[in-house]
C-alpha cells in the first residue's frame, strides 16, 4: 500500500470514527431556551427564520467565484518561468475573459441589482 492510499484510509477512517462517536455521545435535550434565536438578552422581534434574498446568495457566488478566480492566478508570475510561458500566458487569459463574459452576462441580466 503505498502512502496516498494509506492517507486516504486513514483520514476516512479517523472522519467517520469521529463522526459516529459525536452522533453517539452528544447531549441532545433541547429547551425552549435553546431554542430561541438569541439578540443580546431581549426577546425576538420577529421571525429568526425569515429566508434570504436569492441576490445575496448569487452575490456571495460570485464573490466566492472571483476570489478562486485570484487564487488559480496567484502562481502566474512564477509559471511564466516555465518553458512555454505563452501557453501559460493564453490559459490565463482565457479564464479571465470567461470569468469576465459572465460577469457581463449577469450585469445585463440584472442579477447584481439588489432592488428591483
């Protein structure tokens, strides 16, 4: 068995050990304290389960996709010191004009409008 095999198994073997001791051994008495959504000592004003917009969430995706956008470019000035830096160069490139076509296309859609 080589070493990645041996990893995998182990951290799945550890994950679900640890997983099945906490659904095993924990406490589960819920009390209307509990329960209670908590704002700084006063009782609820309203609902606490009152849903999101789907324009906070599409803008949280978008956050999330330009900031992988920044970690898959980070590496870029080192691998222009690879042997073929123009393909390095145009595969950067490329995701970058992609990633901007969409935030275009959602711009004229209107998705990044918070108010309608």
């Amino acid at each position: 068995m080589n070493m990645i095999t041996f990893m995998i198994v182990a951290s799945l073997t550890l994950s679900i050990t640890l997983t099945a001791l906490n659904f095993w051994l924990a406490q589960t008495n819920p009390d209307p304290e509990k329960l209670s959504p908590y704002e700084c000592g006063f009782d609820p004003l309203g609902s606490a389960r009152l849903p999101f917009s789907i324009r906070f969430f599409l803008v949280a995706i978008l956050f999330l996709l330009f900031d992988l956008e920044i970690a898959l470019l980070l590496p870029l000035p080192w691998a222009t010191q690879l042997q073929t830096p123009i393909t390095t160069l145009a595969w950067a490139s490329t995701l970058i004009l992609i990633l901007t076509l969409g935030l275009v296309y959602e711009w004229i859609q209107g998705g990044l409008e918070w108010a309608e």
